[in-house]
C-alpha cells in the first residue's frame, strides 16, 4: 500500500473461471499502478474445501460452498478503511490456509465467481464489471490454456465445463444483470460457421443512468452506428473489422452498446479508432492507443477485449477520480 487511503474505492469483476480476469487485472494495475491497488480473490471465501464440495457434490459455485456473511463483514470493514484477517483459499491442496492480513487501498478490485451475488457485497461496489464469454469461445479459451499448459486431456476439459454448466448458470450468469458494464465475447459474424475463435465479436454494454458514469460512444452520441472503418487508416487483413455503437435493452435496463468484430492488424493505427470515440475518459489524446501498444503481448491485444478492458480501466480511474475528490489524480499512462 502506498498510503493510507481517504477513502477505499470498491470495484468487483465477476466471472467464470478462465474467462480472462488476470488479463483484465493486469490491465487494470497497468492504469493505476500495482501499489495504488489490492485485488481481492473471492475464491478466499470458499467455506468448502475441495475434499468437502467432493464429497458433499457441492461445487465452488454454489453459494452453499462460501461463506457470503464474512465476504461482507470482511469487505465493509476493508471499505470503512480498516485492515482484515482474509481466509487464503489453497488452490494447489484444496485445503483453507490460515488467514493473511489486507490492508485497505485506495482501490480494491474483488474478483471471482461471486462479487455481485450478495445484495450486501453488491450494495458496496462503486463499479462493477461483468466478463460475459459465450460458451464456444470458453472451450476454446480453456482447451487452449489447460492442455497447453496443464497436460489435460480434451474430453476431460470438455468434461469439467460441461458439469460446471448448471451451477454456472443458476448462479454465476445472473449476476451480468446487475453489473455498470458487460464484455460480451462471441464468435465473429464476419466468417459463417467460425469454429476456431482466433476472431471475435465483443460487445461492451454500458449500463445506462448509473450516476457519474457516461457510456462511451462513436461519432454521435445516442445514434445508432454502423462503421467499417477505411482499409487505407486500419489495416486489416481478412476477415476485416466492423464496429458498432447504439442502444439496446438489457435485463430491462437501457444500455448504450459498442461493439468490435474482427481483428487490428496494426495497433499503432488504434489512433485512428480512438479518435472518433468519445466519453473515453482518456487524459490526452492517444492515451488509450498507448495503453493498447504497451502491452501487445497481453492475449486480446489486438481485438474488441484489449480495447474494451482498457476502456473500461480507463472508466474506472474515472470513477475513481469523481468520488475521491478533485485533489486526488492518478497520473496519466505515460
Ligand atoms: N482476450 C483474449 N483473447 C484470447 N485468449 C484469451 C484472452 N483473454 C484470456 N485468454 C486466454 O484464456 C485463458 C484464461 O485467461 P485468464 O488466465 O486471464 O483467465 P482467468 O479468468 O483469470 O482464469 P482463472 O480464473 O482460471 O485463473 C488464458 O490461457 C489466456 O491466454
Ligand atoms: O471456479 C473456480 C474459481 O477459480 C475454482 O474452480 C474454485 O475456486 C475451486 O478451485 P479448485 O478447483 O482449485 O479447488
């Protein structure tokens, strides 16, 4: 921690498992600087350790399996700025380690499968963001990462997402209603039948009429949008890109909608995109196009979730920024 903070401001990113929220947290502290913030993993709050989900046949995502009174205890006292004893979920035994100390920061970011379920949690959020990855682009995703990097075999991969499903959906999925922002990612539109997802749809729904928080949009705000940008200023190699912007319903609230399919060849030409969106709460001109460039290696770099989760961290500092009061800036990214 830096110093101590005037006020604690609570952000939650909400989840399935493997739907890219280490990515978007780097991008996050890349913004605000890793001392400026805490993350918190809710998976610290399981009250069932794997041995016991085993043999009870409750899964991680069922609320039966955390314990929701100390989440809140714990995060209302963090907020208030007083430090906590956080339970340590062991992901390599399974088993619940003994507590660690949190201090409170001047942001802290509660991530995992279950920030927005509680209606007390959710009261203390002052942002919320939801990953929404559609199930074919999960597979992929997951495929990908757990037989490259952990020696799993397809069908067990398939396996274990599949009997993830009923849980995910009765208790993960809905939370996406309550959340300030959603990133959708689909499969393309651009190539019929797509199977392998190398090129994505990704839609960034903004929560209308939430105060201090103004949708970003393209060209003209409160239109309806259709842009395929020139090949000349956006290089793109096939299947090309196609963005969107205009509102839509959702969960019975208005959103404002943005929307990237395809694929940036060439990000140093993001200047371009940036330039004819508004209400990006960059601090210069270009600021987002940096922050894209300073880190190509991160996956998504170079589509709609690079560019939305930077957004969307850019939103955030805005948050940030409003309700702590005009003294406190965080220093442009530079
Ligand atoms: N935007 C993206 N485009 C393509 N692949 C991605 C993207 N984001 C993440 N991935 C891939 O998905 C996998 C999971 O990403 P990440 O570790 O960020 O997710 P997570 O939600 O933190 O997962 P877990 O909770 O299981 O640790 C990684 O292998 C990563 O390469
Ligand atoms: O959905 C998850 C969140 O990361 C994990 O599956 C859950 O935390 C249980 O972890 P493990 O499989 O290591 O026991």
């Amino acid at each position: 921690m830096v110093n101590q903070p005037d006020r604690v401001v609570l952000i939650g990113v909400a989840g399935d498992s493997g739907c890219g929220k280490s990515t978007f947290l780097r991008r996050i502290t890349d913004i605000f600087g890793e001392d400026f913030v805490t993350v918190i993993c809710l998976d610290d709050y399981h009250s069932l350790d794997r041995k016991q989900r085993k043999e009870t046949g409750i899964t991680a995502l069922d609320p039966r399996a955390n314990n929701f009174d100390l989440m809140y205890e714990q995060i209302k006292t963090l907020k208030s700025g007083q430090s906590i004893n956080k339970p340590i979920y062991n992901h390599e035994t399974g088993l619940i380690d003994p507590p660690e100390r949190i201090d409170p920061n001047h942001i802290v970011v509660i991530e995992g499968l279950h920030p927005l379920y509680d209606e007390r949690v959710r009261g203390l959020l002052d942002f919320s963001v939801y990953l929404d990855i559609s199930d074919e682009v999960k597979i992929s995703w997951k495929i990908q990462r757990d037989m490259a990097e952990r020696g799993h075999r397809y069908e067990d991969v398939l396996a274990s997402i599949n009997a993830r499903r009923p849980d995910f959906e009765a208790y993960i999925d809905p939370q996406k209603q309550y959340a300030d922002v959603v990133i959708q990612i689909l499969p393309t539109q651009l190539i019929p039948g797509d199977k392998e997802h190398k090129v994505l749809r990704v839609r960034l729904m903004q929560r209308d009429g939430v105060e201090g928080f103004e949708p970003a949009y393209l060209f003209d705000e409160g239109s309806t949008i259709n842009w395929t940008p020139c090949g000349r200023k956006l290089t793109c190699s096939y299947p090309g890109i196609k963005m969107f912007y205009g509102p839509d319903a959702y969960y019975g609230n208005e959103v404002s909608v943005l929307e990237v399919d395809g694929k940036f060849d060439n990000l140093e030409e993001m200047i371009y995109v940036e330039g004819h969106m508004s209400n990006i709460a960059t601090k210069y001109y270009g600021e987002l196009t940096h922050l894209l460039r300073e880190h190509q290696d991160y996956p998504g770099s170079n589509d709609g979730t690079g560019l939305f989760q930077v957004l969307v961290g850019l939103k955030m500092r805005a948050t940030y920024e409003r309700l702590v009061g005009k003294g406190e800036k965080v220093a442009a990214a530079v």
